[in-house]
C-alpha cells in the first residue's frame, strides 16, 4: 500500500473516539518494531522522523526504510516530518515524498508563527500534503532547544492561527512535555509509596479549543508514560534514570477518546529499546553479534507499541476503517 496522509486518518478518528499513534523512526529496528505493531494490532500508524533522525540515519536510507515497510505492511502508514523548524527542511521533505509535514514555530512570535507555518501550508497543500502546526510551548527539548518554562496554548489564540494559516492539524500545549523527565520533583506530589505523582493534564483547556475548533484535529507533542517496567529495567542494569516520569496512561486514553487525533511517543520506544540491550548485554556478557542483542531490542519496541495502540491510543483495528 502506498503512503498515505493523515486527513482520513484524523476524520475518522475524531468520530471514532481514538487517536493515532505518531512513532519517531531513526534506525530499521524502531521500524520494524513498529510497523509489526501496527500489523499485529491491525492499526494505521504514522511513522516521524525529526531532523534529527534524518541527520542521523541519513535522509535517503530513512525513506529507504520506510519504502521498504511499505512493501511488507498491509496496514495505513503515513509519514510525518516531526518539529519541522524552518520553510527549507519543510520542503525536502514535501518535496521527498512525506504525506505530512509539521511546521514549528511555536517558540516564535503569534505572527511570525502564522507567517511560516501559513508559507509551508502553501507548498504543502500545493504538492497534495497535510502541515501540523504548534501553538504554546511544551517544557523539554524540542530539536535542540532546551524549554526549561512551556507555556500553555491560549484558546483565545486557536481561532485566529487555524483560519489564517489554513493548516490541517494544530499541537497544543495542555501539560505534556518531551523526554523522560517530564515533571520535576517539586511539581508533583508522592503518593504513599514514595512514589512521585504528576499533575494533572489541563482537559479545561483542551475542552476550550475543541469547542472552538469543532471537529478539528488536536495533537499533543510530549506524550510518553516513561513505563516505569522499562526505566526500571535500566536501572537495574546499570543505568541512571532516577525520577523519569511521564504523562499517566489513564489521562492519554481520556486525551485519545476526545478532539486529540495523535499523539505522538518517541521516548517510550527509545527506554524499551535501551532496556532490551541493557539486560540482554548484561546477561550475556559474552555476545558482541549486534543481531543478539538487537533482537530482543526491537521485539520491546513491538511490544511497547502494540500496548500503546490497545491500552492508550484506541487504534487497534481501525486499519480497515482508512
Ligand atoms: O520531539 C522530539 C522527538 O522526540 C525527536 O527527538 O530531535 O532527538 O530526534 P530528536
Ligand atoms: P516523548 O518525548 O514524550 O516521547 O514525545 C515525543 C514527541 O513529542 C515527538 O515529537
Ligand atoms: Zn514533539
């Protein structure tokens, strides 16, 4: 099945009540982990790559990859271009065959936001693809830039952006943030256990602009649960993620069954796969064959997004509906 875009998608996932998971790709393991999960769960996925990834795995081989998923999948899949910084790296890619591209110009002003991302929705729509745009500021790192203070999206603002820049889907920020460390200790409570607890979501907020953009895709950026089962596992095997925390799966399920249409999750898939090499290297210390101890890595990538499309996102077989 050729790619497709996330029009479809979002239609009907917003009626549906479930979102889509939005995966991060940067090596053929994360692929396959995650295009098994899709066909396991029977579930349409979008696979991402930031700039990042195309730096690291190198533009060309990236697509390769996904090409290749294209071949042996049979569920949708539609590839994003996650936190597009500029006009110019929105366009190689629009330009490459992505279906989706994603402008980010929430860490400008409200109008130099609308003037790029209305500029890419331009080009994009011009070549047959969909554009995501950001409104608010996740806390975390976004393509290398370090938020040490988001600020949440404004309802006010939602109206205004949507309409002047035409795009097709909009990234709020209602609480969630990248990485493994979501949350610092001071801004949670510990429950009994001494376990720390995050605050809530902002759903008020959410609500707001779901009202005031009826049937309008939401995304939301941020959105791993950090699985305690993984960052414990590193941890045992000699690594050093104290007080990892992220979003609870609970609140992403609520999230999922409301206007937000995808989510996205990298650093879930990234702490699975450094927990599947991490014990299996310890285990056995005598294995230097990458095959061994990759293996296992990506089946914890399958597992990982296979639990998302079933527990989190909703998905799982919806690949027919698309
Ligand atoms: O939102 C950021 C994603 O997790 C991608 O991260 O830019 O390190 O590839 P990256
Ligand atoms: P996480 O760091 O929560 O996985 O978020 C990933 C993301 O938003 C990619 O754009
Ligand atoms: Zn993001």
């Amino acid at each position: 099945m050729p790619l497709v875009d996330t029009k479809e998608m979002f239609k009907r996932a917003y009626e549906g009540g479930y979102a889509i998971g939005a995966f991060n790709v940067n090596n053929m393991e994360i692929v396959q982990g995650i295009v098994a999960a899709a066909e396991e769960t029977q579930s349409p996925v979008i696979l991402q790559a930031s700039a990042g990834a195309r730096k690291y795995a190198g533009a060309e081989y990236l697509f390769g990859l996904v090409e290749s998923a294209l071949k042996v999948s049979t569920v949708p899949i539609a590839l994003h271009l996650d936190h597009g910084a500029d006009f110019e790296t929105c366009k190689s890619c629009i330009d490459g065959g992505f279906t989706s591209v994603m402008i980010d110009g929430s860490a400008q002003s409200f109008e130099a936001n609308i003037a790029i991302t209305k500029e890419v929705v331009e080009y994009a729509h011009a070549h047959g693809v969909v554009v995501e745009g950001e409104l608010g500021q996740l806390e975390g790192i976004e393509d290398d830039v370090n938020v040490t203070t988001g600020s949440y999206t404004d309802p006010d603002d939602v109206e205004e952006f949507v309409s002047r820049t035409g795009v097709d889907s909009l990234a709020i920020a209602i609480g969630t943030s990248h990485g493994a460390f979501k949350f610092r200790p001071e801004q949670c409570t510990r429950n009994e256990q001494g376990v720390l607890v995050p605050p809530d979501l902002r759903f008020d907020i959410l609500e707001e602009i779901s009202q005031r953009l009826p049937g309008f895709p939401i995304v939301l950026h941020g959105a791993s649960s950090v699985v305690p089962k993984y960052v414990e596992i590193i941890n045992h095997y000699g690594g050093n993620l104290k007080d990892a925390i992220g979003i609870p799966e609970d609140q992403l399920r609520k999230a999922a069954r409301s206007a937000v249409c995808k989510i996205n999750i990298d650093s879930d898939m990234r702490l699975a796969l450094t927990a599947g090499i991490r014990e299996h290297m310890a285990k056995y210390p005598e294995h230097f064959d990458p095959r061994q101890y990759l293996k296992p890595a990506r089946q914890n990538i399958q597992d990982i997004v296979a639990h998302k499309i079933r527990n989190v996102l909703g998905s799982d077989g919806k690949a027919i509906d698309v």
